[in-house]
C-alpha cells in the first residue's frame, strides 16, 4: 500500500492545437476513466487543460495513447506537463470553460460524416433536413461558432 501511494503523482497537460469542438474532452474523460485517473479536463482560450492524478504509470501510459487514440479530426501541436501537488480528487470531471485572449484553433468546415448524413436524409429525424448539422465526427461549423473556447 505504501509503495502505491508513493508512486502516486499530480499533473497538469497543456494541450494546443485543434482541440476543441471535435470531441476531445469527453475522449480525454474516457481515457482517463481507463487508466483509473482522477482529474479533471476543460476547455480554455489556449486549448485544453487536464489534471489527471493516479499511479505514475497509468498518467505516462495515458500520455502516450493521447495522440495515438485521439478523435479523427483533433490535432495536437503541443502537449507541455508540468507537475502538481497532489490534490486528491474523488473523480474525473468535465469542467466548465474558461475564457481568456483566444489563441486556440477551429478546424475548418469538414464534409459530413455518414452518420450525420443518414440523420439529415431521415424523415423521421427531427434534425432532418437540417442545413448545419455535425458531430464530434465531422467537426464544429466553423461559419456559426460565435465564441471561443467553444463548448
């Protein structure tokens, strides 16, 4: 017991790039949830933050399948980790985003996917029809964001 809690750690990824509005936080929250990581992860003007405090091997490990599993349209341009005072969260959690001068980057309109295709060709979908459609798949409409960062 006592050589797990030692090899407990807190940190803190900073992560730019095309991260926002193509699905990377509620990847980040499932990722976390494999690895047994408590934490927590939010959108900012930069990108995204993650806190994540475990065993030392699951965070590296965690690290490491960030760019390799990440959703289809993210890009990560820079990841930097810094170290943190453990703060003993009970959990892993989506926080609210916080704002700041905007430095982040919104992918450009990508086609459809096939998913929102079939929802936009089925009658019976109340999004048929639906000019603006997407998905965490397919990415944010780039022409009716109004803000950064974009939740």
């Amino acid at each position: 017991m006592l050589a797990e809690y030692s090899s407990k750690k807190c940190v803190e990824l900073r992560i730019k790039g095309i991260v926002q509005g193509v699905g990377f936080r509620p990847f980040i929250y499932q990722l976390a949830h494999e690895h047994f990581l408590n934490g927590s992860v939010l959108n900012n003007s930069e990108g995204v933050t993650v806190l994540l405090e475990g065993a030392s091997e699951s965070i590296e490990t965690f690290i490491d399948e960030i760019d390799s599993k990440k959703p289809p349209l993210a890009r990560i341009d820079f990841l930097q980790k810094e170290e943190k005072s453990l703060q003993n969260f009970k959990d892993f959690s989506i926080l609210e985003s916080t704002s700041g001068i905007v430095s982040t980057i919104v992918s450009p309109d990508i086609s459809l996917c096939d998913d929102c295709l079939d929802e936009m060709r089925d009658p019976s979908n109340k999004r048929y029809n639906y000019p603006f459609i997407n998905c965490t798949n397919c990415g944010p409409r780039y022409t009716i964001i109004k803000s950064l960062p974009y939740d």
